[in-house]
C-alpha cells in the first residue's frame, strides 16, 4: 500500500469517530522522520482514544497493519500512533493548540481528504 493511500485511509478512520480539524500533511521534502503526518483533534480523552483505537483496529483488521509504536493512548490527550511511513497525532483541541503541529509544518502540502466516505 502506498504511503499516500495509507494516510488517506487513517483520516478516513478518524472522521469514522468524528474526529475535527483533520489534516493530512505530506512532510516528506521537509523531513526524513515520516512522509505524512495524519492531524486530528477530539473533544475528550475518550474521544481521543476512540479516535486512535478505529485507527489502529481499522488498518489491522482491513489490511493487516500493526502500528510500530503507540503513544499515550491510557492518557487519551495526545496519542501517537506510527507506522513508519505514517504517523497519526490524535490530540484533545488544547494540547494540539499549545505544541502546534500543524504551525511547525506550516510550509507542508496537504493531501485532500475525500468527503462523505468511510473506511468501513
């Protein structure tokens, strides 16, 4: 699966739980960490976990992928979750606001995010 393609399908996992302020954010010309960042905010922990959880659950169960690594999911302020080519940023609205990702990548393209499709 291509990393575009992958980025796509995690924001589509998101906006599955309602997820607000997605971006997908292509930083690959700026960065050898990742190729995309996936941005989405909730409006609680539990929101945020579910939001991080259908991301996961979803990429396992439809394609077999399993995350590298998963950050600060018993928390549910920001949760990490990377699959390489991929990470996903789930934040409560606050702790997305004070470390600003989306102003640190500013200069980043970002990949449209088809509407009113699901990843179910």
């Amino acid at each position: 699966m291509e990393s575009d393609h992958r980025a796509l399908l995690c924001a589509q996992f998101c906006l599955d739980r309602k997820a607000l302020d997605m971006k997908v954010l292509h930083i690959s010309e700026l960065s050898s960490l990742t190729d995309y960042l996936v941005l989405a905010s909730g409006t609680s922990d539990r929101q945020v976990q579910a939001i991080a959880e259908s991301v996961r659950l979803g990429l396992k169960e439809k394609h077999n992928l399993a995350p590298i690594a998963v950050e600060g999911m018993n928390e549910g302020r920001w949760v990490l979750l990377d699959y390489g080519d991929v990470m996903v940023h789930v934040f409560q609205q606050e702790v997305r606001t004070f470390y600003d990702l989306d102003g640190l990548w500013s200069e980043a393209p970002t990949l449209a995010i088809p509407e009113e499709q699901t990843a179910n």
